[in-house]
C-alpha cells in the first residue's frame, strides 16, 4: 500500500513539473481534533498540485502531498513516548471562485498511512481561501481521514499557497 502510495505522489509531481501552467505549492499547521488530541499536539503539511481553469469561477486539478503530526509529549513519572504520525495524501482538488478573491472548495481523494498501525483511507479537506495578490492565497481548512474502526485523522488548518505559474482563465 506504501508503494502506491508513493508510485501516486510521484505520478502527480512528475505531471506538475512538466505542465506547469497552474501549478501549486503549500504549506499548512495546525491542530488535532478528536481522537488523536492526546497523541498528537501540532501538524505541519505540504502540498505540491496543479489546477486547470474550466471557465471564469472552476478550477480543477490534483494534488499530493505529506502531513506530519507531532507526538505529544507527556512529562510525568512513566514517560510515554508516542510515535509521530504521517501521511500521503493524493487527490483531485476543485474550487470555486466567488469573487476575485475568495473561493471555497474542497481535496477528496486517499490518505496513506506511514505508521504500521495506521493504514490510511478516505481522505477530504474542505477549504476557505483568500487571494492576497496575484499568486499567494490564504487558507482554512478542516482535514479528515477515515480510518477505520470509528477512528478519524482530524485537524483544523491555516496554510500558505502559492501558485508557481498563475492559471490562465478564457
């Protein structure tokens, strides 16, 4: 499942270097949320994806990407050391503009799990998004991955996107 996993990541990074007419970079932080607040304290992500205009408003892409979550650490007489945990995450991406500067929109695709327990699964992130001038845009966002057994990877986001290339509308 790992190779997958890294044989899709590698695909849509192959497919933005080489077309890079709407192609993307980010990077996220944030906080956990439900299940794993007690095992991990913050996450960090990255993305690399690319985005095709449909017309004036849709965009449509793909992409892929890594999240980290930081173990949490506890300081009392039995010290616990919990593992980090992390992801790959591949998925195809839309966004709607509203105005010249906001857009909403949302990632679906597959979580990977890195860890030996964690497998993966269904992974989605919608998303808030502000343009702050021609390239660099502003996000929030809520990321989920349902992995099994009633147990979800949940985070709320803030992050940095920047477009390499911007996208060119008809």
């Amino acid at each position: 499942m790992k190779k997958i996993a890294l044989l899709i990541a590698f695909a849509v990074i192959t497919v933005n270097l080489s077309a890079q007419e709407g192609l993307k970079i980010g990077i996220q932080g944030g906080i956990p949320l439900d299940d794993f607040t007690d095992k991990v304290s913050l996450m960090v992500a990255a993305d690399v994806g690319h985005m095709w205009a449909l017309g004036e408003v849709v965009d449509l892409g793909v992409t892929a990407g890594y999240i980290h979550g930081f173990a949490e650490k506890y300081h009392t007489d039995l010290t616990e050391d919990l593992p980090d945990i992390q992801f790959l995450k591949a998925a195809a991406s839309v966004r709607v503009w509203t105005s010249n500067s906001f857009s909403f929109g949302a990632d679906l695709g597959q979580g990977f799990g890195l860890n030996d327990d964690i497998d993966g699964g269904f992974y989605y992130r919608p998303q808030i998004g502000y343009l702050m001038g021609e390239s660099t845009e502003l996000n929030l966002s809520y990321t989920g991955i349902q992995l099994g057994n009633n147990t979800e990877w949940s985070t709320v986001t803030i992050g940095i996107l920047h477009t390499i290339k911007t996208i060119k509308r008809f």
